[in-house]
C-alpha cells in the first residue's frame, strides 16, 4: 500500500515519540476548565476596558490570569466557533459550517484525547443550542448533560462536584448561554435577565419600539440612539448576571481545592452584533463586534499572573493548549499555538461563517463575502479603525495569499458527515433565538456557491449521509496520546525503582 506523505508524515511522527524518552512528567497531571460563555463581547467586560460594571467577579478571577487582548472567534455562530474551540481546527478544516453538517468520526475532539490519556471528562452545555450529539459534539465526554438556564446549570454542576473531587485528572467544558438574547416569541425584551440584573444599567432609557420581537430582531437601523442604548444596557444586564453565577462557582471550586493546580480558561464562541453595523441578529458577522471575544487563562502554578497578551489568538489554540498542559504531545496538523509559550507575533487566522469568510493578520482584515453571484472582499486596518467604520475594497488576491499561509502546509482533512435533520420543535425553538437562516431548508445551489466563493471545503469528495472519507486520523491521534501516556507510566515506574 501506497501511503500519501501527510500520512508518511504523522506514523513517523508516531514512531519518534515512541522510540524518544519523553521529559520528566510533573507528579500530577492538572485538571481542566474550560468556560464559554455563549455571545459575550470581548469590549464589554471590565478587564477589556469596558465603562460599565458588568464582571466584577471575572475582573478579579483575572488578576491571578493571563488576559490575551486580541482574541479571536473564527465564526459568529455557536456551532462552528465552539466546533474549532474543541477540535483546534479552523472551520474550513473540521468543515462542520452549516448546520446539517457533523464532525468527521475520524477527527477527534479534545475529549476524546483526554479520555484516551486518563482524563476524566464531563461536559455540561445549554441543552437545543447547537452543542449537540446531531454534530458530534458528545464524543470522549464521560457526561454530557444538557441544560436550560444558569439555575438548572448550578444544579447540574453542584451535583457534579463530588465526583470530580475524586482522584485523578478531569476535563470540565462548562457552556452558559444566558447573555445570549432569549425566546423572542415569548420574552419582554431580547435579552432578558432576572432582576436585579434586568434594571440595573436601564435607569431613565425610553423603551423599545412596541413591535413583535422576532420582527425587531430582523430590523435595520429601526432603533433610535435611546433606545439602543436600551437594549445594549439590557445586555450588558445578562453579563452582570452570568457574571454574579460564575463567581459563585469559581469560589466554589477553589474552596474545594479543585481549581488549585488546575488549568482554567474563560472565553466566549462569539460576540454581539448590538445594531453597531445597523443589524441586530446575526451575532455581528465577521464584524469585530462579532468576532473579538475574551480570552483569560489561570495556569496551573500561577506563571503570567496579571500580565496582558497583545499578540493575535484564536479559539483553535484552546486545543494545543490543554494538550500542553496536560502533559500529552503537540499536534503538527493542528493550526494553533499552544498559549502557554510564545505566541508568534506574524501569524494568520482564517475564520469561515458562511456567506463569509475573513483573514487577519494584524493589523490587516479582509472579509470576503458575495452580493449574488459576484464575489466581494472588505478590507480595513484595524489599528486606525478598530471598529470597522471606514472599511475600503480589498483585494481578491491578497485575501487568498493569507487564506493560503494560514492553511499551510495543506493538510488534508476528512469530509464532515451529513448530520441527521432538525425535529420540529428543536427547530422552532432555534428560530425563536433568532436563528432562521441557520436552521433553514439546506439550499444545495447555494452551498456549492458558498464553498465555490470561499473554498472552504476540506479535502476529499462532499459529505455523504452517513460517511465520511478520507485517512482514518482518530486512531492515530488518540494511540499517539496512548503512547504518551504509556511512557510516562514507564518513566514513572522507573524513577520509583531508583
């Protein structure tokens, strides 16, 4: 059998590292934690600069934490950003960019490497919210629970606790939702929160307009200057509210002890659009408003406490960093960086939310886009613009020059499976969060248009219902993480013997 150089590449990356003597391992492998907080701007939490008092109890969680200034979801949409947030890959390589796609069985997800490793992995998610077994998201966790609200999730985690105070290593994803906007065929205001989080930044704004939610949420330009700041101060509301949740369990798990020695991470799959570019839905696009997200990461024994990250991160490094710290190889195939060490200071991002497509290399940005079947591409500077005020035409050619650099050196991927079809009611209830487009009949025509305009597809033929092709990556990933682990055990063995 011929094998393909990719693939000549990875068995003997395999074979080095079984044949090397791996460094001493520290005596215990951390535990960790992983946050997203689902739709929270980067620009409106306190230690980003933000005016209002919206995360007291995140700002000071993060002086013991590394904040990285600029980083980057790769979509403006919960499937895809927390798909790369838990493979490391960009979206056009784990290739799940719509949402009758599931990830490839032969692409692992950092579960599966931790399980493999020893881990003990428990993920608890807002349940009907993307983050579902129809796009392979279960895959390696121990537990997989669903919930609906920050009460029931403290219900789930409280229950939870005991078990992770047991010996050994675990992997906790922990997703909230509740900054993201609610049910808009049933709520009072797009983004509702209890009270007294609801009022507490609203004082003195005039109401929104008396028109049906779902309707407001379609809208352009329909909101004055007053009562936008009505409904950001509305949103700022739910942040306080997370916020004041998150502190409880940050506290908790340090009094517990199970923070000690853990690694930590706080992040968010995307921003919020806040009619900042005349639209309220869509999470704000490939806008910054949609795609600078927070970043903070506590290590383990507290290296780079209170010190600020100005160079560009992305969430595929979240991967390469747990593997790290986890003690477990590096992965050459996967794009990011690991966060722990040295971020390069020239590095490319290539985000994917169809109809779009963005590169970043800071300080330049080019979005590409389509007006029918015409291609268009978007450029701005964002040192002097920040907020993407002023873009100006890009260049078609510049965008796939940095398109090309960051998917260097080409590897290919296996196609995503077609994943089985929304039930009704998930449907519905989707859509009432404001995701029609998304949730919508798969228009055939206007996928091969997208993948033809943004050349987003991984390699290998298109998604087959129930198949996937392409080199088979699972084994070898998780048996290079259990040969890792074997070693280790060895060395172990072998340091008590001396």
């Amino acid at each position: 059998m011929r094998l393909s150089p990719p693939l000549r590449a990875l068995l003997a990356g395999l074979s080095l590292v079984a044949c090397a003597e791996p460094p001493a391992p520290p005596t215990e492998r951390p535990s960790l934690i992983l946050v997203s907080i689902d739709t929270l701007r980067a620009d409106h939490v306190g230690v980003y600069g933000y005016e209002r008092d919206t995360t007291p109890n995140l700002d000071r969680w993060a002086e013991g934490a590394i904040v990285f200034e600029r980083a980057y979801a790769l979509a403006a949409w919960t499937l895809v950003s927390h798909m790369t947030m838990l493979t490391g890959l960009f979206p056009a390589q784990h290739g799940v960019i719509g949402q009758n796609r599931a990830l490839s069985p032969d692409i692992p997800l950092i579960a599966e490497r931790l399980k493999a490793a020893g881990y003990r992995t428990y993920a608890l998610h807002e349940e009907g919210a993307w983050i579902d077994e129809r796009h392979g998201f279960e895959r390696g966790f121990d537990l997989f629970e669903g919930h609906s609200g920050l009460e029931q999730a403290d219900a789930h985690l409280r229950t939870l606790l005991p078990e992770l105070e047991q010996d050994g290593p675990f992997f906790l994803f922990l997703h909230v939702f509740d900054v993201h906007c609610g049910d808009l065929t049933k709520a009072r205001a797009p983004y509702e929160a209890p009270e007294p989080f609801q009022s507490m930044f609203s004082q003195g704004l005039p109401p929104l307009p008396d028109v049906p939610l779902p309707e407001l949420w379609k809208s352009k330009d329909a909101l004055t200057p007053e009562q936008l700041q009505r409904l950001i101060a509305e949103y700022d509301a739910g942040i306080r509210h997370v916020d004041d949740q998150l502190g409880r369990w940050l506290d908790e798990l340090e009094r517990r002890g199970l923070a000690r020695g853990a690694l930590t991470i706080v992040t968010a799959d995307h921003g919020e659009a806040l009619g900042q570019h005349g639209k309220l839905n869509e999470h704000g696009d490939s806008w910054q408003a949609g795609l600078h997200v927070p970043l903070i990461v506590r290590t383990p024994d507290g290296r780079g406490a209170g010190t600020r990250v100005s160079e560009v991160v992305h969430l595929g490094d979240l991967v390469p960093t747990l593997l790290e710290a986890a003690g477990l190889p590096g992965d050459e195939r996967l794009p990011g960086v690991s966060l722990l060490g040295r971020i390069p200071a020239e590095r490319v991002v290539f985000g994917v939310d169809l109809p779009e497509a963005f590169v970043l290399r800071w300080p330049e940005k080019i979005v590409a886009g389509r007006d029918g079947k015409k291609a268009t591409f978007r450029a701005t500077d964002l040192a002097r613009d920040p907020e993407e005020r002023a873009p100006t035409t890009g260049a078609e050619e510049r965008f796939e020059e940095l398109k090309n650099e960051a998917l260097a050196p080409g590897w290919p991927f296996p196609a995503p499976l077609v994943s089985r079809d929304l039930d009704p009611a998930t449907r519905d209830a989707l859509a009432a969060l404001g995701y029609a487009g998304e949730t919508g009949a798969s228009d055939p025509a206007e996928e091969e248009l997208n993948e033809e305009l943004l050349a987003t597809r991984p390699s290998g033929p298109a998604p087959e219902e129930g198949r996937s092709t392409g080199v088979r990556l699972l084994p070898l990933f998780l048996g290079l993480g259990a040969v890792w682990v074997v070693l280790i055990r060895r060395r172990r063995a072998r340091t008590r013997h001396r």
